[in-house]
C-alpha cells in the first residue's frame, strides 16, 4: 500500500468553507465508488481554516493519470467536480488546471527512535 498527502485551498469565505463542509458529510455514493474504482483505499481530508490536507492511501498499482482518465469518463465525477471548484482555491504555486498537489514529506518518526 501507498500513502499520498495532498493540500488545496479553499476561497476564504465563510459561506463556501461551510457548504464544502457541509457536502463532505454527504458524499455522493458514485463519487465514493469512483474512488474505489480508481485504487483509492482509504481518504481524509482535514481542515484548518480554509487550507485543505488530504490522506490516500491507494493500492500499489494506482496512478493520478489513471485516476484522471477515469474521473474524464465519468460524468458525475465531472459534476462532483465543477460544484467543489466553486468552493476551492489553488494554491498560489500551482500550474493553470491543478488543484490538489502533492505534499512532500520533510520528517517521519520511525519505531524505536
């Protein structure tokens, strides 16, 4: 099993930060599927103020562009998407069309340290 951290922002406004909140407590069950679909195992997204951290954890043959192309067939994810890019915010070093990026790990304790 692998493990990705991601980070996104969402626009600093209350209304937006609760209705992405508000969504994330009813995902829909084909988003969900799609997810599982993809190799996707295990998800969480924490926030703190509008900054966004996301945990996958995906089996050992995912891919982003794998991901991607399934997500470009799927119109509901499509839908999913265009309503949650109405809430989020890329971060300022992040190319035209990216979202979620990846975070790099700088530390990890390890057993017995």
């Amino acid at each position: 099993m692998k493990r990705y951290c991601l980070a996104l922002d969402l626009k600093e406004d209350e209304n937006a930060i609760k209705a992405y909140d508000d969504y994330h407590t009813k995902v829909w069950p084909e988003i969900k599927d799609s997810l599982k679909e993809a190799g996707i195992l295990d998800m969480e997204i924490y926030r703190t103020h509008n900054r966004l951290f996301m945990i996958l954890k995906v089996t050992l043959d995912f891919s982003f562009e794998k991901k991607a192309a399934l997500d470009g067939a799927n119109p509901k994810v499509r839908e999913w998407e265009t309503l949650m890019s109405q809430f989020q915010k890329p971060l300022h070093w992040s190319k035209p069309g990216e979202k979620w990026l990846l975070m790099e790990r700088v530390f990890k304790l390890e057993p017995g340290e």
